[in-house]
C-alpha cells in the first residue's frame, strides 16, 4: 500500500514541476521581445553610460593630451595591460621634466575594470563606447593611443 502511495505521491509531485515549467515558458512566450537587431540598427543603437569599451586618450585641438607619464595607470593595471615609455627632458627654466614617448595599450588582454581611469590623477584616459574590436590577429588589438 505504501508503495502505491509513494507513486501517486511523486508522480503529482513530477506533475505539478512540469506544470510549473510549462507556466513560466507560457508567460515567457507573450512578453514583449527586447533583442537588438544589432548589424541593422546600428544608427539608433543606444548604448549604456557606464560600459566599458576601449582605452582611449583624449586630445585637444591642438593634438595634446594630459598625460604626464607618471605611470599610475601603469602600476594599478592587473594585467599589465598598459605600457608607457617616458624620457626626462630639461625644459628651458632648467627644470627636469618626464615626457610622454609611447602610451601602448593592448586591448585583448584587458579586464575593462577601470582601475587605470580612476588612478589618473590628471584623467588623461578614459573609456569609450566602442565595442567592434573583432580581428584576425591579437597583435591587431595592442594600439598606441599618444
């Protein structure tokens, strides 16, 4: 008798799991669909504020930038993503000053965790929304942004 039991027992149990299921696929189907038809709306595509793209180094219209090499971005980078080369020159009050040479990031091997922007202190970098970065070979993605 108890064994009986137990069948009618998980056979409504299964039941009532399937029906569960079948209610929440029911629900699912009517709700209004949210996919980007990507390649095709690329003019009215909306991306976020806060994501996260690639590096890059604003210029002004002069063509300078902010950067002062002092290699913060470097140093709080986990992956040693970033690689800046910087040379002292004697500036005309005779003072010596760091120069920026080559500012080299490699974005396939970057986190995207932002911890180079924060630790700017002159905010020279920053990250911009593109996001169409696919290539044939990785070396196609280390860039030189100065």
């Amino acid at each position: 008798m108890s064994s009986v039991k137990k069948y009618f027992s998980t056979f409504f149990s299964g039941l009532r799991s399937l029906l569960t299921g079948m209610s929440v696929t029911l629900r699912e189907f009517f709700t209004k669909k949210i996919t980007e038809k990507y390649p095709e709306n690329r003019a009215t595509l909306k991306i976020a504020d806060r994501f996260r793209g690639e590096l890059t180094m604003p210029h002004d219209e002069n063509g300078n930038h902010k950067c002062i090499a002092c290699g913060l971005c470097q140093m709080n980078c986990p992956n040693g993503t970033i690689k800046i080369t910087s040379e002292t020159v004697t500036t005309e009050e005779g003072k010596k000053k760091k120069v920026l040479v080559k500012y080299e990031y490699d974005l396939g091997s970057c986190m995207f965790c932002e911890l180079c922007v924060k630790s700017c202190p002159h905010g020279a970098i920053k990250f911009a929304p593109t996001f169409e970065n696919a290539v044939f070979t990785r070396s196609k993605l280390v860039k030189q942004l100065n």
